[in-house]
C-alpha cells in the first residue's frame, strides 16, 4: 500500500491512482458494475430451413454495485447515480438444431443491449 500511495503523490502515472495533466483521473465504467457470464435460453427461427427452436445465447453481464467505489469525486457520483444494470449479447452467430440443416445464421431478431431492472 506504502508504494502506491508514493506513487500517487509523485504522480507517477498507472493505475487508478496515476495523474494526468495535474488532476487524478476519474473512475471508468468498469469500476461501477459487476460483470458475469450468463447463457439465456430464446426461441430462434432459423432463416435457411424455417424451424423455430430453443438455442442458448451468451451474454455479459453487467450489475451494478450496492455502493460507490473509493475516491470518487463529484462526477464519479453523478455518473454512478445515473449507472444502470444492462447486458450485451456477445454471441453473433449461431448454428441451426436442425439435424438436416446445421447452417450458422446471424442473430438478428435479438436486440444486441438490454437493461435490467433492479
């Protein structure tokens, strides 16, 4: 602890504790949520073969915390204070159940971002 605290008062730069340009430099969207992996189960239509099954898709994501991190300061706050929890779908593609079809298609009638509720 002793040498981070000697690098911030020197303001060498690193970390979350470097400086740049005289101030320190403020949190980063990470440092306000949680993230997991999770895998949801939707019902997909395959667009080649036209049969609808359940396939699993991956996505990140990201809660936020029960409570401001250390050493934020008055922006941090205001952008904590208007933080919400969301997920992204990470998976782009993928391939049809069915056994005669196999083909890898676009997942297009998902929405790519969701917010959740609290």
């Amino acid at each position: 602890m002793e040498e981070v605290l000697r690098k911030w008062k020197a303001g060498v730069p690193g970390g979350r504790f470097g400086r740049r340009n005289g101030e320190l430099k403020t949190m980063e969207e990470r440092d306000f949520f949680n993230e997991t992996t999770e895998q949801r189960s939707h019902t997909l239509t395959c667009p080649k073969c036209g049969q609808s099954g359940e396939y699993k898709v991956t996505w990140v994501v990201r809660r936020k915390r029960a409570q401001l991190p250390r050493g934020a300061d008055e922006r941090d706050r205001a952008k904590f204070a208007k933080a919400q929890s969301y997920m992204v779908r990470s998976d782009e593609k993928l391939a049809c159940a069915n056994i005669r079809c196999r083909k890898a298609f676009e997942i297009s009638s998902l929405q790519s971002v969701a917010f959740l509720s609290d």
